[in-house]
C-alpha cells in the first residue's frame, strides 16, 4: 500500500471522512481494481465488495436522534428497534407500512377458534440470516424466552412480555411450520401484540452460539442482516438475498446516530445523509422550496407525558399531582417546540386510537392561579424537585418550557438531562421524580398504553395503582363491541387523571427530510422505518 492510501486509511479510521468520502478518494487515487479493495478492507478490517462494485451498490445513509444500545428486539429502549423492527427482524405477522393493519409476515396465514381462545399459525417457507430455516421451533424459542424466566436466553429486562403474553396460557409447534398460541382469556388483541417490535423472531443457532452476547450479533429473517456496529456512530445493515419477500433494492443501509437536528439537517442538505428523521419543524418551510429535497410527513401515535412518582415527595400528595396537571401550558408547548405541529393533550390514548376523546382535555385546562392554590394545600411547596428528560432534539426545549411553568406557581426545579439508557435505568428502578417522555405506540390498539402503562408492572414508574382502572382495562381486552370497548378507556382515562399521576402534554406530528431521488419511504403511525420498499435514484 502507497503512503497515500496509507494516509487515506489513518484518516478514515480516526472519523475524518464518512465512508461515502472515503470511498470517493480512494476511487481517486489511480489504484487497480485489486489494489482498492485491499484499501478498503485494510480501513473497516473486513472482507468486503471489490471497490468498483461498492461505489456501484446502492447505499442508503439515514440519520436518526438515537444512540443504539442493544438490538436484539426484546431490547425495551425505542432507537434500537427503529433499525432491527422490519429491517433485521420481522415477526409472524406486521404492520402494514404506513398503516395500524395487521398482515401476513413469517405466518402467511392463520386460524381462530370460534371461542377467540386459539390462534393457529400457518408459516411460511423462510431462513434466517446464518442459513437455518425459520420453523415452528423458532417461534416458540422466541417467546419463550420471554416467557420464561428460567429460560438460558432471557436477559432482563423484557419489558413488552407483560403486555403481549399477559393472556396467553401456551405457545407451542404443532409441526415444523405450524405454531398455536391458547389463551387464557379470549383478548381481541393478540394479533396487535404478535406484530410489536419485541415479537421479531431471531435465529435459535444464534442465541445458542452468542448466549448474551447476541445483541452484538443480530441475527433475523428481515430484508437486511447484520454488518457491523460502530458503537455511538454507526450501524451497517445489507441486504440479504434469501429474503422470503425478494431482494430488497437497496443494497445497504447505514444509520447513522446523529444527537442534534440541526447537524442532521445540514448533512442531509450537504449530501452526506439520504434521509434524516426526527426535524425541527421551525426548518419545514426551507426544505419545501428545496429541488434536491422532499419532505417525509405523517401522523404518529405518540403521547408526550410527565409522569410523576407517587412514591416520591411531594407527588405523594394528590393536590401537588393536580397542581402540575393546571399548571403546565400545553398550547404553549405545541407553539414553541413543535411550531403548531402538536393537538393539545387531552388522555393517555392519542388520535386515531380507540379511546381517544377530546372532551378529556377540559378536565384540567391551563389555570396557574388554581395550580398556586393546590400546591399550598399539599404543604410540600419548599420540596425540590428534578425533572429528567432526554438529551436530543426538541426533549431539552420542551423540559425548559415545562421548568418555568412550574417555578411561575412557585415550585423549585432543576432540569437533568439524560441518554436513553440513563433515563430509563432510574425510572426502571424507581429513582426519579417526575420525567418527561413520550409513548408511541407498539401497535394501534390501545391495550398498549392503557394495559402497558397503567396496569401492568410498568405502573410502578408512578408508584401507581387503582383496582378500578385494572378492571376496565382487563374487561375491554376480551369485549368485542367496539363502542363499549371504548365507553370503557374513556372511564379508565379519566380515573387516571383524577388520581393526577400522569400529564397528558399532546401528540406531536413528525417529519422527515429525504433526498428527492428516495421513493418509497413512509412516516409509520407507529414510528417504525421501513426500508424494504425504499427505492433511489
């Protein structure tokens, strides 16, 4: 290798240039074909495509506001799934992209029983990214080991197995490639929870070769299977050319953890990204007149909450819950942070989710003189207070703005800022305040958020518990009237906010930005990027 490329390399490997760049300037440097590619594997360190067939290969670079942490899909922390769910992993039935419709994936069909007790999947003919055949046994590895304490591939914690297996009595492979699933009570939203992302089923060869290192060695059936990892800069997915559903036509895929929207923006506007998610929308208007840029829009089911910690001073004390619910300005927050973009909050369940009923934002309208009066009756006025929120994009604005709402009615608080696995290893543990966060949901049925957040473990984020909303909740998973199912959200929601442990802020829109030569690339409602039907130029 010539000093050059020598240089090229050292560069390259100290995070000088984007591997686009690279690929560029070694191109450059008049190499032969075979001199190039030992260019290329001596900077990433591993056999890959001869160099003309790389800058041929079609290679999408998105950037997104997370730091991936774990992906295997069990993993409970968001950013992660965004790059596994659909792409590395797919489950035995998914979402429609672009829709909350439930569709054939691994099961190409399946059969209910008259009495909604058992689910009978028909699966179809497919392999796992390491060549063993996605079967029957496959499945059940895959939710037993949720299920299953005990069982050796169980890694704590698996937060959505509460939610998706609370009613299931057996899992169990009738034949290779027939897999039946009884419940205990005949809920109406089995098929949502099998379509979540943590119900991706994974490869049994790899979980018995990695044990709990298989998160470092995703291996699934998707469109895309594992390249490398670049902790905290980058995770490389490549099309994988057994896919069950063909060949996807992008040959590659990197995500690229990019923390601010602004430095995201400006690689996408200067070419280094194909897609960014997660904009601000106050920059929306310069990306419309933009030729070289389209706009990605769409409607998320998403809930930006506080939670308060009724198991710490002073939200132990209802009229201090009660105080916030009046004191914070949610219209205010949907104007700032979200330049418009934003339906003021009203219940747990958003729009276009069962159960949503705007009526429910009058039971606290913005009111901070009744919000002074309600905290001088707590008599825990002097009690400081922390407030954790995340790091990135709108979160730090968004927590400002809720920080003076709450010192303007004479309460004393500092803001913490935190990364996605900080935030959630002290609210898993109890050791918090009050958060802001947000729920997008899993699936579009809103046992997710109703069940998940208020009457499953995870209730104990809020110290919170009422026997009453429990049995709603439990009641509307098994009633097939839909107009009952959701008379019985409406009571569950507003028992909740009588008890005050969780602010409502509103649901907020999302946009992306995205090269005008990709097609095919949809906003999800569910928050899920979907890459196997995107197309470039």
């Amino acid at each position: 290798m010539d000093e050059r490329a020598a240089l090229l390399v050292q560069d390259y490997r100290a995070g000088r240039y984007t591997r686009r760049q690279f690929l560029g300037k070694a191109a450059a440097l008049g190499l032969g074909a075979a001199a190039l590619a030992a260019v290329v594997e001596a900077a990433e360190g591993r056999q890959v495509l001869p160099l003309a067939e790389a800058a041929a290969a079609k290679t999408l670079v998105v950037g997104f506001p997370d730091n991936i942490t774990n992906p295997d899909p069990v993993s409970p922390i968001f950013g992660d799934v965004k790059v596994t769910n659909n792409n590395i992993n797919e489950g035995i039935v998914r979402w429609k992209t672009g829709t909350v419709t439930v569709e054939p994936c691994l099961a190409r069909s399946w059969d209910i029983s008259l009495d909604g007790l058992t689910y009978t999947f028909h699966l179809r003919p497919a392999t796992f990214h390491d060549g063993t055949p996605v079967n029957a046994q496959a499945v059940v590895t895959s939710y037993q080991r949720q299920i299953d304490e005990k069982n050796p591939y169980h890694f704590y914690p698996m937060t959505m197995t509460e939610i998706v297996f609370s009613n299931v009595a057996s899992v169990q492979a009738v034949d290779a490639s027939t897999v039946r699933i009884t419940q205990k009570r005949p809920a109406v939203n089995l098929l949502p929870n099998l379509a979540v992302f943590a119900e991706g089923i994974v490869s049994p060869a790899a979980l018995a070769k990695y044990g709990k290192d298989y998160g470092t060695h995703p291996t699934g059936s998707g469109p895309y299977g594992f390249e490398r990892w670049t902790k905290g800069v980058e995770f490389v997915e490549s099309a994988f050319p057994q896919y069950w559903g063909g060949r996807p036509t992008v040959d590659r895929v990197i995500w690229k953890t990019i923390l601010d929207n602004t430095v995201r923006l400006e690689q996408l506007r200067t070419g280094e990204l194909d897609v960014a998610t997660q904009l601000d929308f106050k920059d929306v208007p310069s990306l419309r007149g933009d030729p070289k840029l389209r706009l990605v829009e769409g409607n998320l089911l998403d809930t930006h909450y506080l939670i308060m910690n009724q198991a710490k001073a002073p939200f132990d004390k209802r009229e201090m819950r009660r105080a916030v619910q009046r004191a914070v300005n949610k219209a205010n927050i949907g104007k700032v942070a979200f330049a418009g973009n934003f339906t003021t909050g009203a219940g747990p369940c958003p729009p276009g989710v069962l159960g949503y009923d705007p009526s429910l934002a009058q039971v606290y309208t913005y009111d901070p003189a009744a919000a002074k009066a309600l905290v001088q009756q707590s008599g825990a006025a002097d009690v400081p207070i922390t407030l954790l929120h995340l790091t990135e994009g709108f979160w730090p604005q968004e927590a400002q703005l809720i920080q003076a709402d709450l010192q303007a009615i004479g309460l004393k608080v500092d803001l913490q800022g935190l990364d996605q696995a900080a935030l959630f290893g002290k609210i898993n543990a109890g050791a918090h305040q009050i958060y802001l966060n947000e729920w997008v949901m899993d699936t579009g049925d809103p046992d997710d958020i109703m069940f998940g957040v208020f009457s499953a473990p995870r209730r104990k984020r809020m110290g919170y518990a009422n026997v009453d909303v429990d049995r709603l909740n439990t009641d509307a998973q098994v009633e097939r009237n839909p107009d009952k199912r959701k008379a019985m959200y409406v009571d569950a929601q507003r028992r909740i906010m009588s008890d005050g442990p969780f602010v409502t802020l509103g649901y907020p829109k999302t946009v992306w930005g995205a090269k005008a030569g990709v097609t095919g690339l949809m906003v999800g409602p569910l928050g899920d990027v979907v890459i196997r039907g995107v197309r470039m130029a």
